[in-house]
C-alpha cells in the first residue's frame, strides 16, 4: 500500500477546501483514520481516494491508513494556509546562499521542496532526486529554503499554520511553466514560445541528450569552481568574482531534455502538486523574459488562466516585481515592471509587490531577500488576510486637462520631484514629476504618455510616508 506524494508526515492541509487524499492498494478496500472519525474507500484499479474537508486551521493531529496487509501513519500534521512559492532563480534563492542571520520564525510552518524534474528517460525521471517529506521550518532546516519564502513566514506572524510548497527553477520563461495546450492553441503564444524555441533544433533526440549531458558538466564543473573561489574570496561581490573566474555557462544545448522548453517544468514539477490544495500563489518571475517582453502579459495572461483552471478555483497571485538591475539593454527588466503592474490593473485577484530598493546594480540575483520577503507578507496580510499592514500606495485615478496631469494615490507620499520618461505630440522627452501629499503632478502640454519606474535601473524613487516605494507605472493619455 502507498500514500501519494506529497501527503507525507509533518504536512500542513489547506482549510475550507476540498483534498482528495489518495494512494494505491492491492486489497480490495481500505480505511483511512483521521483523529476519531473514520472513512473507508474502495479500490478501483488498484488507486483509491478520499475526500477530506476541515473547515478550522489547527492541530497537530494524524492520519492512519490500512488494508489488509498493512498500516502506515502520517503524523505531526496541521491544517492552515497552504503557499505555492513560484518563479524563476530569486525565488529558487536559498537562505544560505544570500545575507542571512540566525534563524527567527515564529509560529507554525511547513515546506515542502518539489524535485527540478526536468524530462523522463525510460521510465525514470531526471535529474535524479529523491521527493522528501514536509520538513519542519528550525534552525537546521531553514538554511535551504527559497529566502523569499523564508522571510515571508518570518514576517507573516501568521496565527494559522502555514505551508509553503517550495516550486521554482532559474532561469525559466513563464512559457515553461505552462500546459502545451495552452501553448499550442494560442497563435501567438505558439509562434512566440513554441515555435521560437524548435525552429532550430534540428538534431536527433539522441543527439540532444548528449548535448545536455556535456552541458551539464560542463555547468557542474564551473559551479564548483565558482563556490571554491567564493570561499576563498569572502569579501568579493558576485560581480567581481565572475570577473575573475568567468560567468556561468550559458545556455543550456536546446532539445527534450533541456529545462527551459516550454512546458517542460508544467508537465514535471507542477503537474506533481496539483492535486494538493492551495491557498494562493507567490510569484517571483520575469527576468528570463525580459529578453523578450513584447509578450510578456499575453503569456502570464495565460498562466494564471491555466492555472486557476487546473486548480478550479479563483486563484490569488501576489506578484513580486522585478528590482533595478543594469540590463545592458539587453535585459529589459523596466518593461516586465511596467507590465507586473498592468497585470494587477487587469487581472482580478493579482496583487503587486514593488520591489525598488531591493536590487543591485551588476547582480541579478540581490543577496538580501529580507526586504522582499516583508513586503510580500504585509502584502498578502493585507489582501489575503484582510488585515492592515504597510503597502505600497496604489495609483487610483488621474485626469489631464491639456496642461497639467494630476495622478491620484490612496494614501500620502513623500515630497519628492523626479524626472521621467514622457512622450507628447512632438516626441519623447523627460519631465519633471512632483509628489505632493496624495498626489503626483507633471505640467506638460501635449502629453501621449508618461512612466515612472520603465528604466532599468535607477536610484531615486516615489515612496509613500510608510518608505515603501510605489509601483512603476504607465498612464497613456
């Protein structure tokens, strides 16, 4: 007998919804306990399932589970609010990997860490790693955690249990983490992302497969180049190390076995939690796409439909905006801004997280999470739970009377003029844009457009009284 992963001891079960619990069985019937009360199920192909409820977070309690033969228990579980940590490499970031203290969490929390499942290979999948349980967030165990994740529990003070499912890979377009379906049936998404991606592949799947292989060594051996070097060199910044030692192999060889083909990570790690119940996702993403953001919010238009289909539920999304990076123009980490804050003006049940004052100039990858982190759980304190806390000031209104654009926010900002970028009937120009109190005012005749927040990167910022900076945006006239 078997229980499917990832019900495994030390879980935390999401309230007020639904959870087929289920496993496999060679017997006929099986009975599944949980505390008193008892349920029984039938075996049909040898798969059974029962459907759970709890309508109340708490616990510890356990489950047993029996047929015939044997009894397996699952105990130390909770019910509470379940978390998907999603996205791309500042998501993956662990703790050890970045500026961190000693650990200091309060409350109740769980996470599980989904295996980077890339592609399977007779019967196998690959790369090899075992699925662990739910492990218990303490100090020996928090050090591998995605740091955003970690700092969002530190800073949630959460009177419910929590779970966080830990589900991220680097380096990933948001295309891989949605279904081929969707792909395919979206003459757009398909000649952008699936055809953009197989037009030159134009080598045997064999031929692929050793491609990744050399690549992979390749990677692996300049990884523990790059981590000798790093502990001899302390005091060295990410950038001044790669420098030194030279930047990351890149990219991987194209194919089926390559992880950024689109789709690949939705059919092998996704797919993999998706009968477990959540209560809303934490998005971190877009750096990868940055290379290409015409797209960008048709595809994560996309996703979030995908996803709150295959969930069946309006699911929340808290999206963390991309930080100031020096993109070289290359990286167009201004523009996924701009459309991160057009998604949450769009989509309902998106909620934005700004992330300005949180990057760093020659490093994609911030050391310091912790800032991100507490502005993502006052964020979701804030919408999710329904509670004050200290957000962003959202843009609410603005009207332009041919001279004089006046922007409206809920709440104050601090007195601060800046130049932005503007366009008017005669072109593209830079002008100046003042907070006062609730407001930001520009004086500008025949104004098309203006943004704030679509470079780069850049230092100076609106930010309303609590020192939070507010989103970047666009307004086209």
């Amino acid at each position: 007998m078997n229980i499917d992963w990832p019900f495994t001891s030390h879980m935390v079960l999401q309230r007020n919804q639904t959870i087929h619990f289920s496993g496999s069985s060679n017997y006929s019937h099986i009975k599944v306990q949980v505390d008193e009360d008892i349920y029984a199920a039938t075996v049909v192909d040898k798969k059974w399932c029962v459907d759970l409820y709890f309508e109340h977070s708490g616990g510890p309690f356990s489950i047993i589970v029996s047929d015939e033969e044997e009894t397996i228990l699952l105990e130390d579980l909770y019910v509470g609010d379940v978390f998907l940590a999603g996205g791309q490499s500042n998501m993956e970031f662990k703790v050890k990997e970045g500026l961190h203290g000693v650990f200091d969490c309060d409350g109740i929390v769980r996470y599980l860490h989904v295996p980077q499942y890339v592609y399977e290979k007779e019967g196998k999948l690959y790369p090899e790693e075992d699925r662990k349980n739910w492990q218990v967030l303490d100090a020996k165990s928090y050090l591998d955690l995605s740091a955003g994740a970690y700092y969002f529990c530190q800073n949630l003070h959460s009177d419910v249990p929590i779970g966080i499912i830990d589900l991220n890979k680097g380096g990933t377009s948001a295309s891989c983490w949605l279904s081929k379906d969707v792909l395919e049936n979206d003459p757009i998404l398909k000649e952008t992302y699936i055809d953009g991606y197989y037009n030159d592949v134009h080598s045997t799947l064999e031929e692929q497969y050793q491609a990744t292989c050399n690549y992979n060594k390749k990677l692996y051996g300049y990884l523990e180049m790059f981590n000798n070097y790093k502990k001899q060199h302390p005091e060295m910044t990410i950038g001044e190390m790669k420098e030194k030692v030279g930047h990351t192999p890149w990219p991987p060889a194209k194919g089926h076995f390559d992880f950024r083909r689109p789709s690949g990570l939705y059919e092998y790690m996704l797919k993999s939690v998706l009968h477990y119940p959540i209560s809303a996702v934490l998005w971190y993403q877009g750096e990868e796409d940055s290379l290409k953001p015409q797209h960008y919010e048709h595809l994560m238009e996309a996703m979030i439909d995908c996803w709150r289909k295959v969930y069946g539920r309006e699911l929340p999304f808290f999206i963390l905006q991309l930080p100031e990076y020096d993109g070289m123009n290359i990286w167009h980490f201004g523009s996924i801004r701009i459309i991160q804050w057009q998604l949450s003006q769009n989509e309902d049940h998106v909620y934005l997280v700004p992330l300005l004052g949180c990057g760093e100039k020659d490093n994609v990858h911030p050391v310091d999470k912790s800032v991100a982190g507490y502005r993502l759980a006052e964020s979701v304190k804030h919408e999710y739970y329904h509670k004050s806390g200290s957000v962003f000031p959202k843009l609410e209104s603005y009207d332009y009377d041919g001279h004089t654009l006046t922007i409206t926010f809920d709440q104050s900002l601090k007195d601060t003029t800046l130049q932005v970028n503007a366009k008017t009937l005669k072109g593209t120009i830079k002008v100046d844009l003042t907070a006062r109190k609730k407001q930001l005012i520009c004086t500008q005749d025949d104004l098309v457009s203006i943004a704030y927040g679509d470079e780069d990167y850049f230092t100076e910022y609106f930010v309303g009284i609590n020192g939070i900076p507010i989103s970047p945006f666009m307004i086209t006239i």
